[in-house]
C-alpha cells in the first residue's frame, strides 16, 4: 500500500513553488478538465520533480541530478534545479521535441541527445548517473515523483465533491501520474473510478496492466511522443497502477489530434497530444460521465500545434 501521508507532505512541500490549476466545469458535456497544462512549466511533470528535488538531502543535490525525459519531466527537474542550485544533466532521445529541448535548456539544464528513443535515453541517464555517482531522477519510478503526481488528485478532491458515481480520466506512460492520483483518490471516503488512457501506438504499461509483457509491444510512431517507450523492469508504478487503476483505455492518433483540435475550438486552451489522450477516450465515449478528465500539459511546438487544427478541419 502506498502511504498516502506521502502525498499530503508533497502537498505542502511543492506549495509554493506550483500552481493549484483550474478545475472547470462544462455543463453539456457533463465533465470537468482538470487543466494542468496551465502549471509552471507547461505540465503537471513540475509537482514530482520538485517533490523529488526538494526531498532530497544536500549531499544527493551537491552530487548533481541526472535525468531522463522526453522534455516534461526535464523541464520540471531543471525548475527545481533552479531553485535549489542544483546541477543537472537530462538525457534526452534525438527525437525529443525541439521546443521542450529548448525549454530544458533554457533553464539551466545541460541537455544530451540520444540515439533512439525514450527507453534509450533513460538506460543511457541511469548508466551515466551510476557510473559518475550522481543523484538519479526518475520520471515515474520513485516513490516523491508519485507523491508529488499525486497532489493532483488532492487538488480535485479539495475542489469537487467526488464520489463512486464519477469517473477519473488521467493520461498514463510509465504511470508515476496514475499511481500517484488514484492513490490519492482511494483515500477518500467514496472513492471515484480512475481510469487511465494511452495511445495504441505505445501500449507498454497496458500490456503490463494486461498480465502481458513488454517484449510482445510492437510500438510505431505517435503523436503523444510524452508517452513512449518501455516501462523500467520492477517498476514500483507496476503493482501501483494494477492496485489503483480500474482500466486503461487505448485511443488513436486520429482521436489524438481530434481531442488537441477539440480542447482549442471548445475551451480556447493549447494542449500537446499527450495530454490529449484522456479526452480523446472521452471524445470516443469509451468512458461515461460524469468525469473529471485531467489535461496533463500543453507543451506542444505552435506549427505543430496550427498543423493538427487544420487537419482536423478538413
């Protein structure tokens, strides 16, 4: 079980240093959006680097950080770098959007590409942090990163009688998000379904979820390029999702571009295709309201952003 005290001390560690984001309700819809793509740094990757960071004690923040990330999760743990002094280094894939480079970057992190994609960047961060003893930041398998994740799901429950009757929509990858909110949520008295949703073209934790294993993914090309890559072997996240997760949906590119198009021409609001998963498997009606779904980020490049609203409009 994990302890959710945990995710009440992230609470009030990272406080001052986030955003508690907007919860709005859309009547037609019967649905609120927990828009996190409004937090600092774009994403809600901020709450568990910084939970992380800031747990840690000097000596591992002297060391100097090392992580891996597709550019969310680097750009929250070059913030709290930042704020602490703390060097830090993030592996990064040679396809990592150029914009969340740039981002990483322009907070102090020294960025360095690798071949491949996300699960090769992260092999290469935790060899490079072993073998140059520094401090190692997970984006999901730790238990701080899940607390700090977690925050979210105390945010919604602050803000928003939830019961059995709702159900909860996250984004899912290597699930530090899912674990860290539905543990939250099973802590409350009644506590809602969480559901998570990922794309078809990366279905790692799925088929994790599933009683499958990794080896048989096949994956291909996705627009929710957050959401990549393979799952570490004994992840903590594994058992946690498996405990707090009641299902995990699995949406299409086409659904993908269609929930970016729809939060822009419904809401007014930018949102990246790996915060779009959750309300593509809305949009799709593979879930019934009433529902919170959770918008994780908006770091998407503008051109890519302007190319997606015109393919869905044609």
């Amino acid at each position: 079980m994990f302890p959710l005290h945990w995710i009440s001390l992230a609470a009030a560690r990272i406080r001052p240093h986030i955003r508690h984001t907007p919860l709005v309700w859309d009547a037609q819809q019967d649905w609120y959006l927990k828009w996190e793509n409004q937090q600092v740094t774009g994403s809600f990757k901020a709450r568990g680097a910084l939970n992380k960071v800031l747990s840690l004690e000097a000596w591992e923040r002297e060391q100097g950080l090392v992580t891996a990330s597709a550019g969310n999760h680097g750009q929250g743990v070059a913030y709290a770098a930042k704020l602490t002094g703390t060097p830090v280094k993030v592996f990064a894939s040679e396809h990592a959007s150029a914009k969340k480079v740039s981002a990483m970057r322009e907070l102090g992190a020294e960025v360095v590409l690798v071949p491949g994609g996300y699960e090769q960047a992260e092999a290469a961060g935790i060899c490079f942090a072993a073998e140059h003893s520094k401090t190692w930041v997970s984006a999901y398998n730790d238990p701080q990163v899940i607390a700090g994740q977690g925050t979210i799901g105390l945010e919604i429950a602050a803000d928003l009688a939830l019961d059995e009757s709702f159900t909860v929509v996250v984004p899912i990858s290597g699930g530090g998000l899912a674990a860290g909110v539905g543990a939250a949520l099973r802590g409350l008295p009644r506590p809602p379904r969480v559901v998570a949703a990922q794309p078809k073209a990366s279905p790692f934790m799925h088929a994790l979820f599933n009683g499958g294993t990794q080896s048989a993914v096949v994956e291909s090309p996705t627009l929710a390029d957050g959401l990549t890559g393979a799952v570490q072997d004994g992840s903590l996240t594994i058992p946690l999702v498996r405990q707090f997760i009641h299902n995990i949906l699995l949406v299409s590119e086409e659904s993908i571009a269609r929930a970016v198009a729809f939060a822009w021409s419904e809401y007014g609001q930018v949102i990246e295709p790996s915060a779009a998963v959750a309300l593509a498997a809305v949009l799709d009606k593979m879930v019934k309201p009433p529902l919170v779904v959770l918008i994780s980020g908006g770091n998407i490049h503008p051109q890519q952003h302007a190319k997606i609203l015109e393919q869905m409009a044609e």
